[in-house]
C-alpha cells in the first residue's frame, strides 16, 4: 500500500491477510526495500533476515541496487522479482560461488513446460551473475553459454480481424471509454505501456510525440492524431494526463488496462488481445502502401526485420491479386 505522509513523504507497507500493516523502508525498487517485503511476506520483521554476504540471496539483494538493475524497465524488474522470489526460496541459502552451469540449465528445464518461462528465467539470472562477474565477485558466469529454450514458431499475439474490429466498435460506440481504449491504439500503433501514458500534453499541431517505453524511452515516435481518433478522444470520456482512463477518470497502469481491456473484448464477443489491435493497425498501413521506413517510423520498431514481415505480407496480397488477374485472362 503506497501512502503519502502529512510532510509529502511516499511511505510503502504490506500487510499479509488480516495481519498488521509493515512498514517498508527504504526507496521503493531498491535492495533494501525489496529485502524488507520479502521478509514481511513470509512472516518475519524487515530486521529479523539478514542474508549471509556469501549467499545467491544476498548476492541477488546486491545486484538490486546497481544501476544495471535500476535501469531496467519496471515492468522488466517486476517480471525478474518473481523469479528470483522462487529462486531465493528455494536456493538463496546456497553459496554464490558454488553456482555453476548445470545448475543454470537445471533450472532452465525445470520450467521446460513453458519455455517464456524458461527464458525469463535465465534471462533473470544472466543479469545477476553478469553483473557479478564484471564487478569480480565471481570469476565465472555460470549463464554463459547456455541456451534458451527454442521459441514455439508461429505469429505470437493473433491479429484482429475487421469484423472484430466492427463488433466491439458496435458493441463500444463513441462516448464510452472502451471505444477510447481500442482507438487510440489501433489510431496511435502504440503498445499498452506507451497507449496509457499518451495525453493532451504529448499533442502538438495535430501530432503526437512520445518516447517508446520498450526503447528504455530513447525512441520518439511521432503519430498524426487522425480524423476518426480526433472524434473518439473529442466523444471521451477521457484522463486529464492520459486519453486511457478508468471509470473514474484515473490513469491505468498496462497491466491494469491489459486486464480491463480484456474484459471489455470478451463482452463484444471478442477474444483477443490489445497486442492483436496493434497488429492489424500495422496490417492495414502495409496494405496502404506503408514501406518498412515508415511503418518503423510510426511503431518504433529498428533494423527493419518486423516491418519487413508486414510489407512482404502485404506485398503478397498485391502479386497474388495480380495474379489471379492474368490467371483469368489467360483461361479466356
């Protein structure tokens, strides 16, 4: 529970069922915060667990204050304190330098069965003991040379079609906060994280400009706030700092859009995801004639291989509309 003090100060604590509330010190994300609700958690006093300085779980504790961690994305840093939560339950008490490579590929094929699961993992750890090595805590990286789990082949989030398009616009008209919620995305090709910050304050003369959270907020993309979505943000309702609100017009985090915005597809019957909107917005500029510079352009993506996949798509269409043409003729 985030609270604010009468002096402005941002205060943290947890309470576990209908325990006490636990005051968390430290600043929030930081090694010492995150040691104190660990140990809130599983029962014990912010004092009362203090990690053995030769241990994964202090060395883990350590690398949570370095700037290596802190300039990961937040939602990247939630993701790995989850994994090490379990790491640390499970193996925290052991010896740092006792880590090696078969521990790594164990804990790797103990999550085999879900290989997203399997990567996050050693991805998790490759940051930790990297970390260590260069800072000469270890003098081998136990993650180096292990690789992860092949990726399952396939097109990842499904795209939306135009009829599911069409049936959550009927079932979400204009002037309801869910029309706002699918139209600044399939309007602005932004991922959720960038869809719920972009605001009145990010317009200038009719285009917006907003740094890419996947970027680490080093990538500007610039949208042209078009007619339709113009209309929709005019209808509302919206957010004082952001068009994506709730129902009382407070910001939502990704992960509480990602939820909302789901539940709000399956009550127009569809089932699909804000990943799968994005997805048919990059669809229908490809089929307009976008070429890989400007769809990089205006989704943020680099080294051209993600919009080459929309443009070859695209490029497909047209050949094979061509195609049948002559097909015709020459049948005649």
């Amino acid at each position: 529970m985030r609270e604010r003090t009468r002096h402005g100060k941002v205060v943290w604590y947890v309470r576990k069922g209908d325990g006490p509330r636990i005051r968390i010190p430290g600043e929030y994300g930081s090694g010492e915060f995150t040691e104190a609700y660990h140990a809130a958690i599983s029962g014990q006093s912010p004092a009362s667990k203090k990690a053995q300085s030769d241990t994964l779980e202090w060395l883990i504790t350590r690398y949570r204050e370095t700037s290596a961690w802190l300039t990961l994305a937040a939602a990247t840093r939630r993701q790995r304190e989850n994994i090490f939560k379990h790491v640390i339950d499970k193996s925290g008490h052991e010896r740092f330098a006792d880590i090696t490579r078969s521990h790594m590929v164990a804990g790797r094929e103990r999550r085999a069965s879900t290989p997203a699961q399997a990567r996050n993992f050693l991805d998790a750890m490759r940051g930790v003991f990297r970390w260590a090595l260069d800072a000469g805590m270890i003098e081998v990286d136990p993650t180096a040379g292990v690789k992860n789990i092949a990726r399952v082949k396939g097109e990842g989030f499904e795209v939306w079609t135009e009829d599911e398009v069409a049936q959550y616009e009927q079932r979400w008209p204009i002037g309801t906060k869910e029309r706002v919620w699918l139209d600044v995305i399939l309007y602005t090709g932004l991922r959720r994280g960038d869809a719920v910050r972009i605001g009145k304050q990010h317009v200038r003369d009719g285009v917006a400009s907003i740094k890419t959270e996947k970027s680490r907020y080093t990538i500007e993309v610039t949208i042209p706030i078009l007619s339709t979505l113009q209309a929709t943000l005019d209808a509302g309702p919206t957010g004082d700092l952001a068009f994506i609100c709730g129902d009382k017009g407070q910001p939502l985090t990704k992960e509480s859009f990602g939820n909302v915005f789901r539940e709000a597809c399956r009550k127009a019957g569809v089932q699909k995801s804000a990943h799968g909107v994005r997805k048919i917005g990059a669809t229908r500029a490809a089929n307009a004639g976008a070429t890989v510079a400007e769809l990089e352009a205006l989704f943020g993506w680099q080294g051209g291989a993600m919009a080459s996949l929309y443009t070859r798509s695209a490029d497909r269409r047209r050949l094979a509309k061509g195609a049948i043409n002559k097909l015709d003729r020459g049948t005649n």
